[in-house]
C-alpha cells in the first residue's frame, strides 16, 4: 500500500480551512498533516510537516500566498502548492502560476473536484479550476510576464552587481536558486545580459533610493 497524500491546508478562515479537511479526510489516500492560518506558519513548520501538497489561500493577514509560495517552492521544490480563492479573474490565475503554483481551484468547488486537484497536481500535472483556462487565453495573447516580488528582489540585488553567491548568501537561499530564478528574469524581460538586467531596473525604478548610480 502506498503512503497517503500528505495535504495541508493554510486559510484564515476556519470554516474553509475545517470544511476542507473534513471533506478530504474521507479519502483512504489522503492524511491532513496541518489547517494553519497565514503563510509564515506554512514556511515555519514545512519541513517538520513534509506536505506533498499544500492548498494555499490567496489573501491572508500576515504572510500571502504568493509570497509563501515563492518561499516554500525554494526550500522544498517538490512541493505542490495549490491557490485555494474565491476570485476567478484572469490577473489572479495567472499571477498565482507565474509564482510556481501548480493548480488554481475556486473554493466554491464541488468535492469532488477538490480531491481531482490534489491527484493531478501530485501527477505532476498543472490544475485549473472549470473555465479557467477559457479566462486565461486573452490575458495571455501579447502580455508580458510579471516579475515576482522575490524577482523584483533578486533583479535589486543582481542590479547592484552583487554576485550570485553573494545575493544567495543575503536572501539565505541556494546559489542554483539564485541562478533559476536570474534565467527566470532574463526570459520575462527579454534580457540576455547583467548588464541589460541593471540598464532595466535603473530605468525602471528598481535601484531608486539605495545608493547606486547609473
């Protein structure tokens, strides 16, 4: 017998978070390791919880979901996040994947269609909620890709010409971390060059306000 999915579910709002547990306790192949309410509990107790899949609300006091995202899909790339929303809009869908999210599923959902989110995602396959893809076909026809905070963060350090050693060592991350999430940027922005990605956040604000000069 294989080991049960391991699932948690990070909601500030009880009910959400203790009707979902409740719902996906009836499953044999799935254990609720954790209901926990903001992003930073999440990221404190990751690796002594281990989730293969975490259901991540959106908006949360404290901590976000994007950000958490960002930051747990560093520690533990394995993981499987899935957004948990009641916004089905095109902007938060594609926000939510382009911050590593595997899936996006409206909490309005039938159960059944929770519990089908969980296994594709653990297949290693990308869920989106019923018509999300439809939402999400003019958002993308000729639009750029956002930065992330956390590559807006990156780009900062990268802008100041620190290395990525350096920029690893101060945002306590790894260096192959860095360099993913530098090939990242440069995709994004059509950058191919440090030089271009410096060019880009002094005209773009980036580097205002900490010291450096153009």
């Amino acid at each position: 017998m294989t080991d049960p999915i391991r699932v948690a579910i990070v909601d500030d709002h009880p009910m959400v978070a203790e009707g979902i547990e409740a719902i996906l306790e009836g499953y044999d192949d799935i254990a609720v390791v954790a209901t926990l309410s903001d992003g930073q509990q999440m990221i404190d107790r990751l690796e002594a919880l281990s989730p293969d899949v975490i259901l991540m609300d959106l908006n949360m006091p404290g901590l976000g979901g994007l950000s958490a995202t960002e930051i747990i899909l560093e520690r533990r790339p394995d993981t499987r996040v899935l957004i948990l929303s009641m916004h089905d809009s095109p902007e938060y869908i594609s926000t939510a994947l382009s911050h590593g999210a595997m899936g996006y599923v409206l909490k309005d959902v039938p159960t059944e269609e929770i519990k089908r989110a969980v296994d594709m995602v653990m297949a290693g396959q990308r869920y989106l909620c019923t018509g999300a893809e439809g939402a999400l076909a003019p958002a993308r026809a000729g639009a750029r890709e956002q930065l992330t905070n956390r590559e807006q963060t990156i780009l900062l350090q990268l802008a100041q010409g620190k290395s990525n050693r350096e920029v690893g060592l101060a945002l306590d991350i790894s260096v192959r971390t860095v360099e993913t999430h530098r090939k990242n940027i440069k995709r994004k922005l059509g950058i191919s060059s440090t030089a271009g990605l410096t060019r880009y956040a002094l005209e773009h604000g980036v580097l205002q306000g900490t010291g450096v000069k153009g």
